[in-house]
C-alpha cells in the first residue's frame, strides 16, 4: 500500500481525530509560510518586527509587515480555504473529526466551514486594546492610516490579537488544544515544520495519548525525523488531501 492508501485507511477506520495544521495548509491559498521556501516571510522581513517588546519600542516599523500580513494575505478576499481546508471541514461533518488545533492566524479553517477550531497563534479577524476591553475587527481597520491605532476609549495602543514573540498562549485556546489531545485515535499533522514550541507539544501529547500521527508535508518535519510519525505522505496538502477524499469517499 502506498502511504495514501495507508492514510485513508487509517481515516477511514478512525472514530475520533484531532487535527494539527501549519503554515503550509494555507500556501496552496496564496499564503506563504514564515519558513521552507524563498516566498517566506522571514526572508523578507526580521522576525523581531513581530516581538512584543520591539513593538512597544518601534511601532511604526512594524507597520509594513502588519499591513503585509492583513492586507495583501490575510485579508484579501481572493484568499480562500482550498481541499485541505474543505477535507478536514468534511471530515468534522461526518463527525469523525473532533477539533482542530491551527498554528495559523488566517481564519480559513472556519471559512472552510470547521466549527470547534483552536488558535494555539490568535487570529488576525480582530485587534484588541492592551489596556482596556475595546476590540476592532481588522476590517474595519484603516492601516492606511496612524499606525498603530489608538483605542478610541483609553487612548492607549491596539494590537493584532495574534500573539507577538514574547507572548503567552491565549489561554482558553492553550486548554482547548491540550483537552482535545485526549482521547483520539488518530492526529492529522498538515503542513508544519514543528519548530514552534510549545504549539509542538499537541502532537506530542497526542501520541502520547495513543494516537496515530499521520503527517502531510512537502518536506520531513520534526516530527517525521524524530521518528513520532507512523504515515508520511509527502506533497502539497491541498493536491494530496483532494485525493484522500476521493480514496475515502468524502465530499468536498
Ligand atoms: P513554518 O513556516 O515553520 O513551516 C511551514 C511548513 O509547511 C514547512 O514544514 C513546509 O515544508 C510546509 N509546507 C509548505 N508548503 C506546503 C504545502 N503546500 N503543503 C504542505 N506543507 C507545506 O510554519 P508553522 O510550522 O506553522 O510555524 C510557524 C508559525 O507561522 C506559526 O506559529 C503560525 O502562526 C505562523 N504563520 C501562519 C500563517 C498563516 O496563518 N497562514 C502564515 C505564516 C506563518
């Protein structure tokens, strides 16, 4: 059997899968990653722009990577949820799926129609004040004006409420992710290089719990060489994932 045909099996037997998905589930959507190819984000930008206490100190020079990040990707509306998305959106649907823990900030997953989704990361949908209990949709932001925006309540500064470097996990998405670790025969790894720690720590867990890890990448990742992933199928996430769902019969 080819590794594929292994992972639809191992689906298709399933009854309880958690999913844990990367950067690289949304570049078949027009969203580069931070690492892994010459499109990446840090090699364009430093990635101390995004540090907390460098935002405190320089805000204006994080404003071309924020308006980068929410204009030209995150919030173009040509940026659509593709068959990796809609494959897990499917699988949840027929109820074999229970949640998705996403390292991403980009809101597919719930565009793609997934309901129980935890952002290990924070999301780019809203900004909030660090001071008081305003919050902004990044639609209705104008990052084409003053940067970084004043909250119109306190004065003080709003910031995007995906976390900084030198930020803790929010922490209902940190106990969502580490509950729905328990209990689940198979984890889905899409598209992650596992550096980023503790986000890393869910499959970990996961397996440790006993499940499956079935890993989907372009390249091997930390976990492919430390040896944690019993099915590799190597490729891109949005190509493979269409196939898995011919080969197990589900409806994108
Ligand atoms: P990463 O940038 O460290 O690694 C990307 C991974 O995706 C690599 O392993 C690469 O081999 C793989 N990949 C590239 N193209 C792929 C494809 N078409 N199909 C399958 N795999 C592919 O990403 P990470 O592990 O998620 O960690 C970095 C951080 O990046 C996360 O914390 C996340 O918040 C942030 N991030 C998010 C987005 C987003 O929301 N879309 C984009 C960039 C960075």
């Amino acid at each position: 059997m080819t590794a594929i045909e292994q992972a639809a099996e191992a689906i298709k037997h399933a009854k309880r899968i958690l999913a844990f998905t990367g950067a690289g589930i949304s570049v078949e959507s027009g969203i580069p990653p931070f690492r892994g190819s010459k499109d990446s984000l840090w090699e364009k930008y430093n990635p101390e722009i995004i540090d907390l206490d460098y935002f405190h100190a320089h805000p204006k020079e994080t404003r071309e990577f924020i308006r980068d990040v929410f204009y030209k990707y995150m919030s173009r509306t040509d940026i659509v949820p593709n068959a990796a998305h809609k494959f897990l959106a499917a699988l949840e649907k027929e109820g074999k799926l229970h949640a998705i823990v996403t390292q991403n900030i980009d809101n597919l997953h719930q565009m793609a129609g997934s309901k129980t989704v935890w952002e290990f990361h924070g999301t780019t949908a809203t900004l909030s004040c660090e001071h008081c209990d305003y919050k902004i949709a990044s639609k209705d932001l104008d990052l084409e004006a003053e940067f970084p925006p004043r909250c119109p309540k306190c004065g003080k500064v709003i910031k995007p409420d995906f976390i900084f470097f030198g930020e803790g996990i929010p922490r209902e998405a940190y106990e969502g992710s580490i509950a729905a670790t328990e209990d689940v025969d198979v984890c889905i790894v899409v598209g992650t290089s596992g550096l980023v720690m503790p986000a890393d720590m869910i499959p970990i867990m996961a397996k440790r719990n006993g499940a499956k890890i079935i890993e989907f990448n372009t390249q091997p990742s930390k976990f492919t060489e430390q040896g944690m992933t019993d099915i590799f199928v190597q490729g891109k996430a949005g190509e493979i994932m269409s196939r898995l769902a011919e080969l197990i019969g589900a409806e994108l």
